[in-house]
C-alpha cells in the first residue's frame, strides 16, 4: 500500500476571491478500497501557495482582519474618491444628511453634556495637578477635532479621570507642580504630544489589537484600583486637609490623611460630605431609572453654583475653604512653545504619555464599540486610534491635555438623544462661552465640591459583580483581575499594568504548556467519538487507544505531550491487564484540534512512531488542520506514516484499520 | 423547547482511577425526537468538580505530568522503601546486577573518553579563561557524583564547550583574569555553586520544563553563534597572537585578528593549522564509518602527545610558542572557603550562574534524552536535573566550575560500548591518575592545539542542514533561529537566547492573536464537514454558513474573531447575492477546536449572538470541549443559546435545524 500524490486543479472552494492554486490530495489506492464496506475520503493539503503568497496572507490577516477597505472594490472613479472622503473624514457621511430634527436632539444632548464637562474638566485638571483652566481648554478643541475625524456618533470627548490620575502621578514622580510648574506644564502638554503620537501610530500601523492585551479582567481591577486611590486622595479636599502626601500608593494616602487630623476643618467635612451625599443619590437615581438621567447630568453643575454661592455669601466665615481663586478669561492660548523635545525630562514625558495614551486609547475605544455595538453600527477601531490620536496632537499645541471618549459623558449623551457628533460641537460651544465670559464665576467655587465630583466619578469604576463573575467563571482572569488592582494599590499604574499583562499572557501560555489531552470512545450506532470522562454513553473500541489532543504542539509542550501520551498508554495497558481487556494493536490521535504544529512537535510525532513502532502498536493521526498537513508533508513526516496512517474521521481510521486486520487473518 | 439540566451518575469512563463526580447533561426534550429522521445526541459537561479538585488536576499536571512515582502504587512497605532508594540513588537499579562483562565494556570506553576527557578538559577550562588544570579538577569530581546520582547510563560527565565559553564571557565582562585572577577564580566557582543550586531547584520544583521554552530551533541558532565566535576567538591560538581582545563579539574579534598581523607566528600558524586539518580529518572519518569512531577519539590526544614532543625537543627554536607550563600535581584542592555570598559581584555570579546553569542543564538533558530514546529507556527530566544540580553544587566546592553532559564525549561513549554510569567512574580514575602522576607532561603542550582541539569540537555545532530544514517547514522558528543567531554573534549570549526566546513565545502569541478560520461545507453522502478551501468535493449546505475556528478564544484575539467571523458573513451574503443562492438562515459555529475560552471569549460569543439575532440569523455551536462547555455553562451563555442552539456535530446540527424549518413551514 503505498502514497499517491496527487496534483488537482482546485476550482471548487469558497466560491469568491479564489486564487489560482492547485491541492496536493493524498488518495487511498483503489484497491484497498474492495474490502471496505465504506468509502474512505482522503486527507486534503490546504491549496499550495508560495512563500510570499503566505506572507501575504498572514500580513493581511494581522494587519487588515476587517478588510477595511472592501467598500472600494467594484466602484467607478468619482465614488472611490467619495470612499476616500468619508474614510478620512467621516464628518463627510453624516453632515449632507443633517436636518433640524437631528440638530434639536444634538442641541438638548450637547448642552447636557456640557453641564457634566464643565465642572468635570476642572475636577479632572485638579486630578492631574494641573491648573483647572486646563481643563476646560481640553474641553474645547479636542471635542471639534474629533467632531471632523471620528467615527462614533456618541462618543463625548474630554478630559477623563483614569488618564487625568495616571499622568498626574507620573509627572508628580519626576517634577512637583508647586515647585516647578512651567516644567510640570511643558512636560503635560509634551506628553499629550507622544500620547497623540503614540495613539496615532498604533492606528496607522494598523497595530489597534495590542490593546487587547489589555483583557476585560486587567481593566477591571485596574480601574478598580485607581479609583480606590483616588477616592482616597480626594480626602484632602473633602477633610479639608492642607499639607497632603503627593505620592499616589494606598499606604502614603493614608498614612497622610491619618498624620493630618490636626488639619481637618469641620466646615468642609459637613460641606464636603453632603455634597457627596447628595451627589451620590443622584447618581443612584440615574442608574435605576434612566429616564431621569438628567437629574444625574443637571448634579454637577447645580451643586457647583450652590457651592460656589454658599462660600460666596458665608466668605467672611468660612475663609479656611479653599477655592479655585481667579481663573484667566479667553480661549486656549498656544502651546507650541512649550513642547519639550530635549533634556532630562524627556523619557519620562515619553513614557508617560505612552502609558496614558495607551489607557485613553483603551477607554476611548471600548466606549465607542459599546455604543455603536448597542445601537448597531461599527466603528474601526484602527481609525478610531487615528482619530483619538490626532486630536491629542493638536490638542498638545493648543494647551490641552490627554483626552478621550468618557464613559459617563458619552452614557449621558446616547441617554439625552444625542445623534451624531454635532453633540461634541454643541458642547464645545457651550465651553467656548464660559471660557470668554462665564470664568469670573469659578472664583468662590470651593475645592471640595470638585472633590465629591471626582469621587462620584470614579466610584462607578469599581465593578465588583465584574470581579464576581471573573471569579465565579475564570479563576486566572480574576487572578489578572487582582494583581492588577493590588499592583495598582501598592506600587504603580505601569507595574500594576505590566503585572496584569504577565498574568493574561502567561495563562495563554500556561494553556499551550499543559494541553488537555483526552481518551475517546464511539458513541455506539453513530461515527461519533468523544471524550469517555465526558460522555456516559461512549464506550471504549478494543484493540485502539484513541486519543484527543487539545493544542498546537510547540516547543514549548512537544515534551510534555510526549511523556503524557506514554503515560496514558501504559495506564490503558494496566488497565487491559487488570481487565483481561483485547490486546492495544493501535493507537489514534485525534489531530482536530492540533491548531499548528512547530518544527519541535514534528520531531516530538517522528519520536513518538518510533517508539510505539518498537511496542508494535500501529500510529495513526486523524483530521489534521491544513497548517499542519503542511508542515507534516513539508517535513516528509506524512510519507512515514503512508497512506494507512492517515485518515480523515476517527471513524473512518477505525473502520479500515480493523478491516485491515480481519484482511490479515 | 427548553433546555433540561439533568444530574446523573456518572459512572462509566476511562475505567480507572473514577473520581466519585457527576456530570451535567443537557437532554433534548423528546418531544422534539419524533419530528427528526436521526437520533440527536446531547452535548455533555464535563464530570463536576469543585475548585480544588481542578486546582490538584491543573497543578498535578503542571509538575507532575509523568506521575514519577507511579510505580510506589500497591506496593509492600520494603518494595515502597526499594523503590525510594532506586528513585533517589539510580545506581541502586544497576550495580547489583553488575556483572565482568558489564565491566570490560565499561573499562573500554571509560579509558576511551578519559583520552577525550583530559585534552578537551585542558582545552575547556582555556575557554573560560580559568587555569587548565580546574578542566582536570572538573571532570574528576562531577562524574563521581553523577555515576551514583544520574539516571542515564551513557551521558559522559565533565566541562563543555558552550558553558565554558559562557562563563569566560560573562565573568571577563566584570572582572578581567589576568588583572585579579583570585576574584576571577572566586566568582567562577559561586556562578557554578549558582548554577547548581538553580539547576537543582529547577528539578526539584519540577520546573523542568522551563528549559522546553528553549526550542530546538533556538538552540541551533545559538549554538551555531556560539560556535563561529569561539573559533575565531581560537585564531589567538592558531595563529599565534599574544595580545588579543577580551570581548565576544564578532566585530571586535575579528578587528582584534586583524589589526595584530604584525604578531602573526608562521611557526605556530603551520603546526595549529595542520593539527586542525588532521583533527578535523579524523572527526570526518569518525562521522562517516561509525565503527571507526575510535580514531577521532584517539586523535586530539595522539596530537597533545606529538605536538608536545615536538616543543619540547625544539623549544630552543619554537621559543615563540605559547605553552601550558607548569601544572601543579594534586587531586582538587576544597574550594569552599572561595565561594562568594556578599559584595558587588555576587549578581555578577548569580547572572552567569543562572545563565550557564540554564545551559548546561538542556544540553546534559538534550543529551541524556537523545541516548535514552536511541537505547529505549527513560530519563526523568527532573531527576536528572537534581543529579546535575547537586553534582555542580558539590564541584563548585573542591575547584570545579560548571559541567553538564558533553554530547561529543556521550557519543563516543555510547559508540565505545559503555552500557553503565560505570564508564564515568573509569574515566575519573583515569583523570585522577593523570592529577596525581602526569602534571609534569603537559609543561610543553603548545596552546595551538588546545585552540585546534575547541575549534574541531565546536564546529560540529553549526549545524546548517537543521538551519535549512527550519526555513523549509517553520519559517517562523527559522526567524527564532536566525535571532539568536545573530544575537550571540554581534550582541552577547544572554541577549541571543532572551531574543529568541521572545520570538518563540511570540510566535505563540500570533497563532493565539491571529487564529485562522475557515468556511466548511458537506462531503456528499457523509457526515464529514470539511473546510471548502482543502476539500474540493466539499459542498457548501445552503442556508446555513459553517465557520471553524481554529484556536482558544482568548482577551487577545475575541475582538478580532467577532470582527472576521462579521467580515467572514458579509463575504458570504455577497456571494450569495451575486450567485442567486439561498438566503443565509443558520450560522454554525464548529468548536471542536475552540481548547479554551476566557471571559472576554464569553463576552464576545454573547455579543455575537446579539448581532446575528437583529439580522433575524439563527446561531449555533457545535461540540465545545469540556472546559468550553463548562464555562459557557457558568457564565448562563449555555442557557441562553438553548437545546436547538447547541450540537455534538455539524452533522446532527445541519439535520436538526433544516428538519425544524421544515416543521415550522
């Protein structure tokens, strides 16, 4: 019996797109075929292809998995410029069909969130140790930016607390504000430069899924710990507290708030707290009955101007409160001057703007696929990245920092009706006005109300049921899930982070290390074998050892599934003498879900026929995936085999082995 | 149509070793039977068990996939106490048996790599920079050890090249030889103390295979860096240079030959150069004609003899030749008093004992492992690498730096008929004798054959043919070998292999990141779905769009899944509308080969769903593995999907669901 190949025009295949290949098939010699009470179907190698062809290939699945631009194909001249147009700017898709009725929804929905990003923006340029005006300028330009640029229509655009609380504590590390602001300045707005840059490349380079490295279960106990932090550290305005540590690691935090009691003003606490209270319950309020967001949404902004007016009228009592102080009218001024390319500073402003670039990039685009996947369209996350990335470019130049898609404002705006990116414009607007005329007003606002705000922010980020359900489904995700949270709390956001990423990517690995291997048996009346621990109903096929193995065999398990097999056929063998079972004559392996095989796992196949050659058990694979065919034919490991080696169905191999056996008789 | 939880006994399986457990099946309800013309068989979960138990399952297979002390089970306490002593002290299992014919192959190779042993040892210890008598010291003591503690009966102890020159570079990095050989001698032994104690470790927390993480294809590349720099480090010798460069790149080595022409020796350049040819032809002619492997054995120590001879009655006109000198007679003196636990350059001997340990303990297992399969018996990794361990622990304390298993040496072994551990015994005794009477002899040995006997070892590691089979099967692993190719070559050791090992695991990531997928449909006349691009008599089954994929569905790869099983859709539903086919009705979703599934998976299979929902298309899995199962079970996906969204088989899935269209009509 020996081995036809075959060489086949292959004209059948999916159909469309079809590359002129040929198949090399392996087909069983027709003479074999008489005693057979079934037809045997032969093991396929995938279409040949040349090297660059699979690089080709694989380039374009890494790359370009979304075929992005598929609308392209087909198309006469003028509508692929019009592609081209609505590519880059999608602002060109929606803007020739905006009527009045979308305008109302977008005037209702970008003042509404207008009302959250004003008293938000300075709460969060508070976070980041930078001046609140800072804030509210990032509340203006990027917003238009991205109106032009992107491609989510819910998406609200501004500062937000997680990127706000990372660059504040890794510039606090290297520079203090109160010592050295210009420096401090230069440095925010030099890494929002690399963030926009950092953003930008991983889209144009197409390489947006390194951010989903960053898994669910990391973001969770990430932002969990964050925003345990942060809370913590708002105590400074909420107590009232003066001289307050810098640092941003739980023990510090509190060590200080406790080192201070001295300092706590009774004024603010009483203050502080019922603003939070009441903050809080708004808050509730908008969770369980949607409808009534804009209680929610109104919060903010009403309790900073009930504050402001209480400090305002009760100065003269209640001088111990500290306030925001006069802001500066007028609109970003230029920051192009204060870009800082050079010196020692340098690598931390590159670093931090990775790192909160990165994480601005994650919330930007988790948020924007949340929307569009609950109302039904699809953003490419790639150009998202683009987007994201050249508004923080420019925002760099134009006195702005790090800013993304918020959570909370985006929730408000999809909840007040808000239709398309006119809601970011509205809203923009509305912050041009204050900025030119409403900036008098913020001089009484006290400290402690931007305080209770950012922990009313921050408060939603800590998802227990999320930690829950990771543990209750995934011990290692909550595994990832905690070390990032606890990395976060004692050490730092990168640590934290780069910990959490370990943990995901070792579990991939752990997976491929200790594959599942499992013995099968035949469903009787069917062709269908499956796992014996699983199925009841399946029963052992005497005189074959069938196995599954669960994993592409690599370098990195070649040797464990090596002893493993061995060591199930020696428990199958003790088994057969401890239960006067028919002698073991041959042993499949069910190679379905064997995803790829390496250069190692060919040489751990070649050992391993070896060695149950030396016992006089015959070796017979199943189902191999075309990559592997591949390889096993590329490395004439599937000639050793030959044509009784190697079968399409455990059934088939089952059928036409013990065939062959009666044949022998 | 509901879905029927059911708790049975689970009481059949593999037979062996019955966890007392139950299993959850999910019946399909019988009314649904009647209408169908085969018989549907539910998916099952795995056996239940609770987070320990999965916890011993993982962490038993993780560390102890072989069950090494299998043969402890139903034993009598003497046997159990036997078993203990053969485990721990492998010369137990062989001695008794011990018989004279035993001995006299022994005796015979013992004497045949000890002539391989003390030039190679001589030459070695050059390589790490040490004094030529710690590579005498080094293969006296380890190979004692080694006999009453290895498991393999033909790996053949002592220093080797790859080690050595490792540690020469490492060291020499931090503390130069010549300038303070005390320290440099110090911190030698703690790195082999280090590399003991790691290589020990290992074993011991059966971490063993944390080497596997160094693929074959890794291991050619740098081996065959290592090999280029070492001969042309060895032109010092041949060549007759006195002043040569330190470091272990390429480019300054090479400069180094170059710019000391003026030093160039032609005595030394004809006697090396012609040394090498005659060693490089006997090593030729050992690898063509097996049977005369004892003239490549015999040769460097022929050529030590003679070419000692001729300095020694020529000195007056050869006085330009590096020699030896004088050698200090004496078994190894204790070193313990120069280990070295404090100070600055305990990482530097930590890092270079990590490194060499690492080394050296693949290829002493690589080796063992290769005898051991060519002779049919079995070496415990783990046991091997406590064996290994403690016999560089014990060397690092009576003046031996690091040994491992030399494959040259091992095969000339094996080649010389050694059939026990005895032959390295034999080999000691013979080192012993040279240490105690023959020092003096080696007074007049010229260096150059020393730098010809590394030179023919080595080159036997560049091995092209490996290299070229890489680049035809894997070019992926060929990438990996190229990188640590070119690490060791132009950066350093350390820097090669993490290189390499960072594309190995990336190569890992990829295929988890960028799984593939493919469109099956129908072999005619069978129940076989088989991907349409491999199989040309497969047929597409109208209405229905069947989707394998081929890889775990992890937080790195769900986004992309969920993007190209969309893309995957839209294709189709072009297809069809250029072809007149039917409209899509079904989607199947062929599990078989999904091994595992984290929550983003989860998410992402439940996001899936919704979307295909809205598109009025109805969504089914087919077969998950049991952890799959498990998970999609606890998570309520299972629930969610239903008993008519949920298949053992693409067969009975296809049956089922056009038979319920056709009830419905």
């Amino acid at each position: 019996m020996g081995l036809n190949i075959d060489r086949v025009e292959d004209n059948s295949g999916p159909g469309h797109a079809q590359p002129e290949t040929t198949t090399i098939s392996i087909l069983v010699p027709s003479e074999t075929m008489g005693t057979q009470p079934q037809e045997l179907h032969g093991v396929c190698l995938p279409p040949q292809k040349t090297t660059f062809q699979k690089l080709r290939h694989k380039l374009s699945e890494i790359f370009f998995p979304d075929d992005p631009l598929h609308g392209l194909k087909n198309q006469t001249r003028l509508n692929k410029i019009l592609f081209a147009l609505h590519f880059v700017f999608p602002i060109f898709q929606w803007a020739p069909n905006y009527n009045l009725t979308l305008f109302r929804s977008d005037v209702v929905s970008g003042l509404t969130i207008a009302s959250l990003a004003i008293p938000q923006g300075i709460s969060y340029a508070k976070l980041a140790n930078l001046p609140p005006v800072i804030g509210l300028y990032s509340s203006f330009v990027p917003p238009l930016i991205y109106a032009v640029l992107g491609s989510s229509k819910h998406l609200a655009v501004g500062p937000v607390s997680i990127a706000s609380l990372v660059m504040g504590t890794m510039l606090n590390d290297a520079v203090s504000y109160t010592l050295n602001p210009v420096l401090y300045l230069k440095l925010a707005f030099t890494a929002t430069f690399f963030a926009g840059l950092f953003q930008a490349s991983l889209g144009f380079l197409r390489l947006g899924f390194l951010i989903d490295f960053l898994s669910k279960a990391t973001l969770v106990g990430f932002m969990a710990g964050a925003a345990v932090i942060v809370s913590m550290q708002q105590l400074k305005g909420l107590l009232g507290i003066v001289n307050f540590t810098s640092k941003m690691q739980i023990i510090p935090v509190l060590s200080s708030v406790i080192e201070r009691r001295d300092e706590w003003s009774w004024h603010a606490i009483m203050m502080g707290f019922s603003f939070l209270a009441c903050l809080l319950t708004t808050r509730q309020i908008g969770l369980r009955k949607p409808k009534l967001f804009w209680i929610s949404a109104a919060a903010p902004l009403t309790l900073v101007i009930l504050s402001t007016l209480i400090v305002a009228l009760f100065k003269s009592k209640l001088h111990n409160i500290a306030t925001i102080g006069q802001l500066k009218k007028g609109l970003n001024p230029s920051s192009l001057d204060m870009l800082y390319f050079h010196g020692e500073f340098l690598a931390v402003a590159v670093k931090t703007g990775a790192v909160t670039g990165l994480l601005s990039l994650t919330e930007g685009i988790a948020v924007g696929r949340t929307f569009a996947s609950l109302k039904n369209y699809q953003v490419d996350g790639n150009k998202e990245m683009i987007a994201i990335g050249l508004m923080n470019m420019a925002g760099s130049c134009s006195s702005c920092y790090v800013t993304t898609g918020s959570f909370s404002r985006s929730a408000v705006n999809e909840n007040a009706g808000g239709q398309t990116a006119m809601s970011n414009i509205i809203m923009a607007l509305t912050v041009l006005v204050t900025l030119l005329f409403l900036m008098p007003l913020f001089r009484y606002t006290p400290d402690l109300i931007l305080a209770a705000i950012i922990v009313t922010a921050v408060i939603g980020l800590i998802d227990y049921q999320s930690a829950f359900r990771l543990w209750k489904v995934d011990k290692l995700d909550f595994v990832a899930c905690l070390s990032s949270f606890l990395g976060v709390l004692f050490v730092s956001v990168p640590v934290g982070l780069a910990v959490a990423v370990g943990v995901s990517v070792f579990k991939i690995l752990l997976h491929v290390t200790r594959p599942n291997t499992g013995v099968l048996g035949n469903i009787p009346g069917t062709q269908i074998y499956q796992d014996l621990d699983r199925y009841r109903e399946a029963q052992r096929v005497p005189s074959f050892f069938i196995l599954s193995v669960e994993a592409p065999i690599y370098f990195a398990n070649s040797m464990y599934l090596q002893e493993r097999i061995l060591r199930w056929l020696r428990e199958e063998e003790d088994w057969i003498a401890a239960n006067n079972g028919s002698t073991l004559k041959c042993v499949i392996i069910d190679m379905t879900a064997v995803t790829a095989m390496d250069t190692s796992g060919l040489a751990m196949m070649n050992e391993l026929k070896r060695m149950l050659e030396k016992r006089s058990l015959q070796f017979v694979l199943t189902n191999p995936v075309g990559s592997v065919m591949e390889k096993l034919h590329k490395s004439n490991t599937l000639e050793s085999f030959g044509s009784d080696g190697l079968y399409i169905t455990v059934g088939e191999a089952v059928a036409h082995v013990s065939s062959s056996w009666k044949t022998q008789l």
